[in-house]
C-alpha cells in the first residue's frame, strides 16, 4: 500500500508543533538547571576543585606544572616529526638516509627524558611527604566506610567520645528512585555531615566493615582508600569555613553513588558549641538498656532509625527490591526475633546486609519493634533493649 505523500500545506504545522515540542523540551531543562556547588561541583567544570588546603593547592599547581610539560614535549616531538616528514618526503626530491647510529642522537634522547622525569619528580616529592605527614594532628577522627555509609568516631582532640553514621540523605534517595534529580547537592546531601574546626591539623583515619571504599574530598586535598582488616590515614587543614563535598572513590557495590561526603568546617567557637550540642544530644540517646519501653514509643523510635539507616535497600514501604529481601510480610519478622536480632548485629548474605552493631541497643530494640508492626505486619509484638543487650554477649 502506498504512502501518502506530505503536502507542502502540511509542513508549517509540522514545523509549529516541533517547535513548541523543543520549547517545552528546553522548558523542562531549564526547570532542572543547577547552580555551582560551592565547595562542591560546578557546572560545566573542567578544572579540579577551588582548594582549600595548603596540599590541594600544590596539587593544583602541580597538575597544571605536569600538563603544561607535556604539551610542550607533544608540541616538540609532533613538530619535529611532521616538519621532517614535510620537508624532507620524496615529492621534493629528498632521499632516505642511511645509517644505523648516531651517539648524540642516542646520548639526547636518554639524557633530556632523564632529566625531565628528575625534575617532575623532584617537584612532586615533596608535596607527597608532606600528605603522609599526619604527626601533631589537633583532632584524630576515623572514618568507617560501610555498605553504603560512613561512620565517623572523633579518637584525639575537642570532641572526643563523639561518633555517628553519616547517610546520604533519604529525600535525595527517594528522588533518584523517581528519576526526578533535584537541587545542586543532589546525590550530596547527608544526615550527618563530619564537622571540623578551621585551621586545624585534622587526622584521618580510615578503614572499613565490609569492602574496600575510599574517602575523597577534592577540595580538601584528601584521597585515601578504606581497606578492611588495614588502617591508612591521611590529614587536612582547611583554611575557610564553608562546607565541602566528596564521595566513595572506590567501586564498593550497587550502591556506590549513594555515598556521599560532607564535610562542615566551623570556626573555633561554633565547633566548641557543636560539641557541647552534640555530646548533650549523645547523652540523651544514651537510653538506660534495662528500660522497659511501650510498644507505641519503640514503634515511633524505630520508624526514625528505619528511614535512616534501612530505608534506602529496603525501601520506605518495606517492599525491598530485586535481591534485597522484603521486610513486608517476611517470616523472620514476623516468627523468628531470634534470627532477625543475629542478622542485624552479625549481617548476612557475605556483607550484603551489613551489621549495625554501631547501633545502640534501644536503636536496634526500636527497629525491630517498628518493622514487626508496620505496614501488612501488625504483630503486636515489641522488643525491648535488655534483649539485645544479652543477645550480643
């Protein structure tokens, strides 16, 4: 069957209605512009981060040191050997020399490459020294990488004793879960950013619970893999406040995009009143473990620690997905608070549920309580600190 041909009358219509299609296109793309993250990425970057560190500054400078040789040597080689190729082809009459050796030739080529390579070297050893130089730190802090979070415990310095998960920011999930991308920290936002103060030597320590992930931070200069079973460090001295923004630099699994980092650095006085606040919000989490909690209260607790730390492989309806179990309706919840409570604190699946022994024992009282009575599961059923607390002996 023959198609009818389009008729010269038709296509300013067509051409109307493609152009209101490409305005509602560029419409939408300009409802989804971002803006330039400040200590964080821009928009159309092309150059590493804006540094705030001594070290990333010498990374800078040694960046741009490296490019600018080797486009030199590139511009020196290339040239000579297309000018030699021009000048001397055959058209013009030219014949190939022959010989098998020359020693100057031989002596440049070894000596000028030597002496290139010692000069570049020479240049970056001393910014590496210094980056692994992490003696007379003011504040130690470790860092955890997890499956896929970071906890951080201050260990030396103002602040020690604190410690807690940082989380990309459930909001951010659900919205990448949508395909709806939103904001110009997408994908950047944390629960609980690491806090610091300025101008001041910060050690970090790193290692991790399951796989190999790694901390970055590009505008602090900082890149150091978190390996289990080892212990690295690295440090930094930020020299702005302002807050600056990392993620995982390793491939650490399917989740590996969801693993921001966010680091806050305050001045001395508003690290000092971080501190207190924190050390007073620590205290008044320190629940008693022999406490006897209402069902109602460990539900409301629990639905807190779930959208937290469970939420983003589970999923808000408790659904799961793929070969992330269902909580929905499972029999471990429902039946079996023996075998759930060991999951929790001892993982499962080889590392794909990670522990959460780094939650307290009411957190994980609460959790429990808030799944085994939540959405189709309405077993009445609650768990109470003390049994979680004889669990982990």
């Amino acid at each position: 069957m023959m198609k009818t041909p389009m008729s010269w009358q038709s296509l300013p219509s067509r051409l109307s209605q493609a152009s209101l299609a490409l305005g509602a296109l560029l419409a939408t793309g300009a409802a989804r512009a971002v803006n330039d993250l400040p200590g964080g990425p821009a928009v159309r970057q092309i150059d590493l981060h804006p540094p705030v560190t001594r070290i990333a500054a010498e990374q800078h400078w040694l960046h741009n040191f490296m490019l600018i040789v080797c486009v030199v040597i590139f511009v020196a080689v290339f040239g000579v050997m297309f000018y030699s190729i021009l000048r001397h082809r055959k058209s013009l009459g030219h014949k190939a020399a022959n010989f098998h050796e020359s020693v100057a030739v031989e002596i440049a080529w070894t000596v000028v490459p030597f002496a290139i390579v010692i000069v570049m070297g020479a240049m970056a050893t001393r910014t590496v020294v210094a980056m692994k130089d992490t003696s007379n730190a003011d504040l130690t802090i470790k860092a955890t990488g997890y499956q896929w979070k970071w906890g951080y415990d201050y260990l030396k310095g103002e602040g020690e004793g604190i410690g807690f998960l940082s989380t990309l920011d459930n909001a951010q999930r659900l919205a990448s879960d949508a395909g709806k991308p939103e904001g110009d920290n997408y994908l950047l936002k944390v629960d609980n950013p690491l806090v610091v103060p300025v101008d001041r030597k910060v050690r970090i320590i790193t290692t991790a619970n399951d796989v190999i992930h790694a901390w970055m931070v590009p505008s602090l200069g900082v890149k150091q893999d978190a390996i289990p079973g080892f212990v690295r460090d690295t440090w930094f001295r930020a020299e702005k406040t302002g807050d600056f923004y990392g993620q995982c630099a390793e491939l650490c699994g399917k989740e590996h995009a969801y693993m921001p980092i966010h680091v806050k650095v305050l001045s001395q006085a508003d690290y000092a009143k971080w501190v207190e606040g924190k050390k007073k919000e620590m205290a008044a989490l320190a629940d008693d473990p022999a406490k006897e909690w209402k069902l109602e209260e460990l539900v409301a607790r629990g639905e807190k620690v779930y959208a937290a730390n469970c939420a983003a492989c589970h999923k808000p309806d408790g659904k799961g997905a793929g070969p992330i179990k269902a909580l929905d309706g499972s029999a471990i919840v429902l039946n079996d608070p023996t075998r759930q409570l060991q999951i929790l604190l001892n993982g499962a699946a080889n590392g794909a549920m990670p522990s959460w022994k780094t939650l307290s024992d009411t957190e994980i009282a609460a959790v429990m309580t808030y799944t085994k009575n939540s959405w189709s599961n309405k077993t009445g059923k609650a768990i109470q600190p003390a049994e979680v607390v004889a669990a982990r002996k």
